[in-house]
C-alpha cells in the first residue's frame, strides 16, 4: 500500500495467500521470520536501469517510513540486539 506504482508481493508466487516461508528462501538456509519477512519484486529483460534505480529509491523511503511507525519492528530491534 506505501508503493501503489510498483508492483510487489510478500511471500512467494508458488504460495500466494499462504501463511508458510517459501520453500526457496528456507532451502537457500533463511530461518523462518526472515523467509516470512521477504518482498517478491517482479522484474524482466524489459525493465529499464532508471526504472531498477526509482524502485530502489522507493523501497529504500517507503521501509523506512513504515519501521518508522511500526511499533512491532521496534520491539523486534530491541530482540535482535541482545
């Protein structure tokens, strides 16, 4: 919802709508919050390098403005550091 103009995903395209870790990120050795927590970008030979730089921008702006406001990520710092 903080991308409307780019199109993005949580979880992987073979699970859509089902709450598990994609079987990919869990065999390429992610634990399961980390699998869970990934964001599917659909990209193709088409995509220009601007396009590739605009997304990257838009991410980057876009996470740290919900981390931001996330009380949930703020506990789940404060987890990873000790």
């Amino acid at each position: 919802a903080a991308l409307p103009t780019i199109a993005l995903s949580s979880g992987s395209a073979c699970a859509s709508g089902v709450p598990k870790p994609s079987h990919v990120l869990s065999a390429l050795g992610l634990d399961r919050e980390a699998a869970l927590s990934s964001i599917r970008i659909g990209i193709g030979r088409f995509n220009t390098q601007a396009e590739a730089q605009y997304l990257t921008e838009k991410l980057i702006t876009a996470i740290a403005e919900i981390r931001q406001h996330s009380p949930l990520w703020a506990l789940h710092g404060l987890r990873r550091r000790s």
